[in-house]
C-alpha cells in the first residue's frame, strides 16, 4: 500500500541556519511527489512537486527538494531560514486513479519552529 | 493563479442542523475536486472525490448520507455536514485539480467547524 513517512514530528532551527525536511514514501510505480506548507488555520499551499526529469526541484520560497528513488526519499531542504518559515510542512505522494486524476496521500507532517 | 476560495472560513451550529460549505476554483477549471479533514495537530484525511456532473466518491469509514458532496459545475463544490453532532467539529479543506494525469491540487483556505 501506498505509504508516505515524515519521521521528524517537530524541528526547531535558528535563523539563518539550513534545513532539511525528511520524507520518505512508498509507492510501486515512479510517484508523483508534493511538498505543501500550511501556516496556522490556514490552507495549504504548494512548495514544489517532481512528476519526472531532474531530481533536484526548485519551488518557491527559496525552497528545493530531491528525489533519490534509490532511498524512496523527496527530502525537502533550504539553506537559510527565515522567522517567516515556522509552519506546518507536509509531503505527498501523488497516486495516479484511472478515473484520470491524482489523489493525494499526505505524510503526518513536519512542525517547524524558527528561533531567532 | 490556480486560487481555490471557501466559504465560510468558519461556522458554528447548534448539533442537528446542517452546514453547507463551498469550495470555487477561482482562475480555472476544476474537472475534480477533493474534500479533507483535518484534526487539531493531525494531517489531512481524503473524504471524498469528486467530479463535475457525476457522483463523488467517498473514501472508506466516510459516510455518504453524512458529508453529500455536490459537484455542480467545474468551478463550484459544496460539502453539506448533515444533522451535524459535536464530533464533527474539525477543519475542512477542499482542493481542485486539473485533469491530464499530473495535475497538482490546489487547496483552499479551509473551513473550521465547531457544532455546538
């Protein structure tokens, strides 16, 4: 079955200082992968995805993400925090249906806090 | 782009009544969309999927005559919580795809909901 794990529930970092955010899934075919950010009673919004090519993904706010197929891992990284980062961070796995649409398994979640 | 609304962002009712929340695709089509809940420091739950003009389906443990899902054209869904109880007090969040197989989700801002 199709599985998705963020081993690190909770993580402080100090500003300034690099970040990585683990996940790892488990999937029979090549995975869609997601990473999503949700800020305090908020909805989430979509930091980067791989669907296929380069393994190494740029999304937005400064962050990046690699696919190693051979650790069936999409860890999520950034070189420097920002205060502004504290959220909640959730990785997927996209899972193709024939009814011709991905549905989304989410892992349980990353909390990340910011010290300054 | 890609912007999903909700409305309301929250709600209160007094236990029996019924909740009717939106989810619109605001700057596209949505040929599916998708509703999760989510519990206090918990991740997403996929209830429902659905698709314009044909019925949803509901995830396992998900009660259809509970959560009718309405998915009326390709930017509008409702969720209606029927004869709402206490333990449906949670966090609702709907998303809207693309079709084509590699489509990403985008989520709305949620809905909290407290019954009272």
């Amino acid at each position: 079955a199709q599985s998705v794990t963020q081993p690190d529930i909770h993580i402080t970092v100090s500003e300034g200082a690099s970040l990585e955010l683990r996940c790892n899934y488990s999937y029979g075919a090549t995975p869609y992968l997601f990473w999503y950010v949700q800020s305090p009673g908020q909805g989430l919004q979509l930091l980067l995805k791989y669907f296929s090519g380069d393994t190494l993904v740029q999304g937005i706010k400064g962050f990046e993400a690699e696919f190693k197929r051979s650790q069936s891992s999409f860890n999520l990284r950034k070189p420097s925090v920002h205060w502004s980062d504290a959220a909640e961070y959730f990785c997927a796995v996209g899972t193709r249906f024939s009814g011709g649409y991905n549905k989304l398994i989410f892992g349980a979640g990353t909390r990340l806090a910011v010290h300054p | 782009g890609a912007v999903v609304s909700q409305h309301p962002s929250w709600v209160i009712c007094k236990s029996g009544t019924s909740v009717k929340i939106e989810c619109r695709s605001l700057d596209f089509q949505a040929t599916t969309m998708f509703w999760y809940r989510q519990f206090p420091k918990q991740s997403l739950m996929l209830m429902a999927t659905s698709n314009e003009g044909s019925k949803a389906t509901y995830e396992q443990g998900v009660e259809k005559d509970k959560f009718l899902i309405n998915h009326a054209s390709l930017t509008l869904s409702t969720l209606t919580v029927t004869s709402a109880h206490p333990e449906d007090s949670s966090f609702y969040i709907c998303s809207a795809g693309t079709s084509g197989g590699r489509e990403t989700q985008y989520f709305g801002p949620g809905t909290r909901l407290l019954v009272l």
